[in-house]
C-alpha cells in the first residue's frame, strides 16, 4: 500500500460493516448468484439500470461509481475478490452511464438526487430489505444523500474522494479536465472503450457544467443541509494527493455528520486519486477483517 495511514478513532472503524445478526439483510435474488458475477437490467424509474450483482452473504452493499464510471470500470477488483460468504454485492451503472444507456446521461440541478432515488429503489426492487453503501467520488456524494434522505434503508456507508459542496476553487480544477484530450491515456482508454470519444467528451464537458453550478449556490452545496441527517455508521476515506478534491471537503463531511452511531473515520492516504485502485484494496482488506470481527455496538 502506498504511503502511510493514519487512523482517527482507529476502534470505531472495526466496527463498520460487520455482520449483526439483529440487522440481517433479506438476500431477495441473491442467493441464486453465489460466486459467480450476474449481470442484468432491471426498471426503476423508469429507466432500465444495468446492474451486477455476486455473492450469498446477510449483508448487502451497494457500490456506487463515480463521474462518468460505471460498476465495472470502478468496481471490477471487488466484483472479483470481496468475501461473498459475508457480503452480496450490487454494483450499478447510474442512469447515463456504463450499461445503464439510453438514456443519455444529463445534469439537472437535482441529478444527485435522482441519483440516490435510483439506488435505493434498485435495491429495493432486488429485495433488498436494508443494505450498506460504497460511494467513490460522485458515488460518494450519492451515498451521503441516499443515506439521509432513507436513513431506516441504510446500514452503514464508506464514501471515499466526495464532497457536499463546490467552491470557485474547485470549479477551476473542473474546468482543468474539461477537455479530455489532455487526460492520462491510462485514465482516459477504458472510459473510451466503454462510450466511445464523442460520448465520453460531451458527458464529460456536461458534467464539468453541471457540477459548477452547485458553486453558484449558498455556501455552494451539493447536500450540506443533510448532512445532519445521517444516522448510520459512516467511514470517510480521502487522498492527501487528491488533485480533484481537497482535503477540506473530507474534514466538513467528518465535522458535520453529527448522528451517526460510531464516530467517523478519516483515512488519509499519501497517493493520489490515480491509485483508487490501492485504496479500495484497503477498503476491501477493512471489510474482510471487520466481517471477521464479533465487536457489536
């Protein structure tokens, strides 16, 4: 693992996503999926989300890409390798990306929260009676909301690289990544495989608009306001490297969840939003050894 980690309320971690007999998740299709990854498109909302799902575990947990990803490209290590005798995992394409096309992917002001209404009805429509979220980046976003708005849904949550709000400051790095020629071709190959460049350069110029607007709001909030609102065990992750999002974001995310059962988390890692991939291989080594844990709250 690159660089070093440091802990805040290192205890409290172990006690995110382990299994609680009392909270047992209704497995609803799963337990027809076992090892294997099954991949299908189910309606909500009326949009047909595509959807994978693997594992036979109690706990559910969705995981949520981020801008432009989809379950696939941001989720394929833990599709792979997370414990599917503890866990069942859904991993999703939010309308407009990955397989979850058409329709095609737009940003009106209330998208996060068209976003998190997907979610939590996919899973609802999977039978999915309760369930924990994996948020990366947007995803991240997504899952703060979702976990505030349907708190009697949500189990816990890590988000890792979000943000509730966007300063000037941020929206001058947005605009940095504007045009995706200048992207890493390490970054930029994959999401052109899975849209093609013409697709991959609109949404992403759309979403560089879309996301800025929020700056042109009071305190520039994505979902400042429900923050409090968050009930559920919650550990935040984020990149002291990050070159999208800065620190700060994290820190108001930690200082502002005020009701959740375990204190939070902050994880600073010392590489960059490049190695996302370490970081959920951490993410994933914590949720095997949490599973393993028989702490309660």
């Amino acid at each position: 693992m690159a660089g070093v980690m440091a802990w805040r309320s290192g205890a409290a971690a172990l006690l995110l996503l382990q299994p609680r007999i009392a909270l047992l998740t209704s497995r609803g299709p799963a337990a027809s999926y076992g090892t294997s990854i099954t991949s299908a498109k189910i309606q909500v909302n009326g949009v047909n989300l595509h959807y994978q799902q693997t594992g036979e575990g109690s706990h559910a947990v969705l995981l949520l890409p981020g801008m432009l990803g989809s379950g696939q490209t941001d989720f394929g290590p833990q599709l792979k390798s997370m414990n599917k005798q503890l866990f069942t995992i859904v991993a999703w394409d939010p309308r407009g990306y990955g397989q979850s096309i058409p329709p095609s992917r737009d940003f009106p002001p209330d998208f996060f929260e068209r976003d998190a209404k997907d979610a939590v009805d996919l899973m609802q429509a999977l039978k999915f009676k309760k369930f924990s979220l994996l948020g990366w980046s947007d995803g991240g976003i997504t899952a703060l909301i979702a976990a505030a708005k349907y708190p009697a849904l949500i189990h816990k949550m890590v988000v890792w690289g979000a943000n509730a709000s966007v300063t000037q400051e941020d929206v001058r790095i947005y605009n940095g990544i504007r045009d995706v020629s200048k992207w890493s071709e390490k970054v930029k190959k994959p999401l052109e495989e899975l849209y093609g460049h013409k697709y991959f350069a609109e949404t992403c110029e759309a979403w560089v608009d879309g996301i800025a607007r929020f700056a042109e709001k009071s305190g520039g909030s994505i979902c400042q306001q429900l923050l409090p609102h968050i009930k559920c065990p919650t550990l935040i992750i984020h990149g002291e490297k990050d070159p999208l999002v800065p620190r700060f974001h994290a820190e108001y995310i930690h200082e502002h969840i005020k009701g959740s059962r375990s204190s939070l988390n902050l994880l600073f890692q010392k590489s960059d939003v490049g190695k996302k991939k370490k970081s959920y291989s951490y993410v994933q080594i914590l949720l095997h050894k949490q599973e393993k844990s028989r702490h309660s709250f």
